[in-house]
C-alpha cells in the first residue's frame, strides 16, 4: 500500500488589529520566542510531511529568515502570503500542495 501524505496549513495572515498591539499577534514574544514558533514546532515534531505557513503580504522574507530559517524548521516547505479574506488565504496554501491530506 502506497503511504499517503499530509500537508498541515497554518494560517498566520491576521493582523491582529483586535489585540489593540502594535505588533502582529503572530510574531508577540512569548518567553523570548514568537508566538508562531510554537505552532511551527508542534507541527515539526508530529507525524505531517510538511508544512505550508501563510503570512500576511509582504512577510515572506521575515517570516522565511527570521523563523523558518532561525529556529530550523526542515517541514516548512512553502511561505505563502494570505489573501484579504480567510478563504483566500486556504486557495493560497493549497495551491501549494499536492499532498493526499491536508490539514487546516
């Protein structure tokens, strides 16, 4: 039997703009690390082949250097900005994929 794969999508395209915080709650620290890193970690150590991460527009670059890259994360395979609504966000991560399973 062929094994399937899985792909798990985090959407992390909010501004965050209800936290009423000058920093997207994604990225607030949280005992020295962003707030992110510890949903990429729980997905890296768990059985999924990969991980897409989408971001809000125009934080690709940050997000690939200094998180995907910094902490190591190996799943990560793409970092793809959301769209305006949720949903275009989840076409954006899929379109990515090409995996059996995808969990969002």
């Amino acid at each position: 039997m062929e094994k399937k794969t899985f792909t798990a999508v985090i959407l992390a395209a909010g501004c965050g703009t209800r936290m009423g915080r000058g920093v997207k709650k994604q990225y607030i620290d949280l005992n020295g690390k962003p707030l992110i890193y510890y949903t990429l970690k729980t997905f890296e150590e768990s059985l999924v082949d990969d991980i897409v991460l989408v971001v809000p527009p125009g934080d690709v670059s940050y997000c690939k250097k200094d998180i995907v890259n910094k902490y190591g994360f190996k799943k990560v395979s793409c970092v793809t900005e959301g769209g305006e609504e949720r949903y275009d966000s989840v076409y954006a991560a899929l379109t990515e994929t090409d995996s059996d399973y995808v969990l969002i």
